[in-house]
C-alpha cells in the first residue's frame, strides 16, 4: 500500500511537471478560485449562523417569552392547588363514607341499649 502511495505521488508529480508553465498557472488560478470560493461560503455560513445565534438569544430573551414563561407557571400552581384541593375532598367524602358504612343503625343502637 505504502508503494503504491509513493508511485503515485511521484507520477503525479512527473504529470505536473510535463505540463507547459501555462498549464500549471491555469490549474493554479482554478484551484486559488475554488479556495476562494470555498472562504466566501464559509464565511457567508459562519455569519449566518452568528445572525441566527443572536435572534435565539433575542427570542429567549424577549418579554413575551418571560411572560409566557411566567403564564405557564401560575398555570401549574393553580393546576397544584386544585388538584390538592380535590385530592382533600376526595379524602373527607371517603371518610364521611366509611364512616356512614361502618355505623351502627337505628336498629344497631336500639338492641344494643336494651
């Protein structure tokens, strides 16, 4: 593999060499254009992203999103506190329940005093 590598580099190397001087300048000016190329739309992408960056930031930061944000949370205190207010319902209306179940009736109570 590591002979293959070298040939190839030195054929390479053997094909540029054979081109005219013309033909190495023109091969240049291509390959400098493309880097350039390549430059501007990195740097076009970097700005962008950059752009992009700080209208996130702006949007995280504005007013509707903290009000939101503070919306959503009474939401879920309120959510909280009538979910405990049923939960405590619940329980008294099942106590009042068991306890009404397990009481002795009028008949209970009369046999028992006599």
């Amino acid at each position: 593999m590591r002979k293959l590598l070298i040939i190839s580099f030195a054929v390479a190397g053997l094909a540029l060499s054979a081109c005219s001087q013309a033909d190495q300048n023109k091969a240049k000016a291509s390959a400098d254009q493309a880097a350039a190329e390549a430059k501007e739309a990195a740097d076009k992408v970097a700005a962008e992203t950059k752009d992009l960056a700080a209208e996130t930031k702006d949007m995280a930061t504005s007013p509707e999103v903290k009000q939101a944000g503070a919306d959503i949370k009474d939401a879920a205190k309120d959510a909280g506190a009538v979910a405990k207010d049923a939960a405590k319902d619940a329980a008294r209306d099942t106590k009042a329940a068991i306890h009404d179940a397990t009481a002795p009736t009028p008949a209970d109570k009369a046999a028992a005093t006599h």
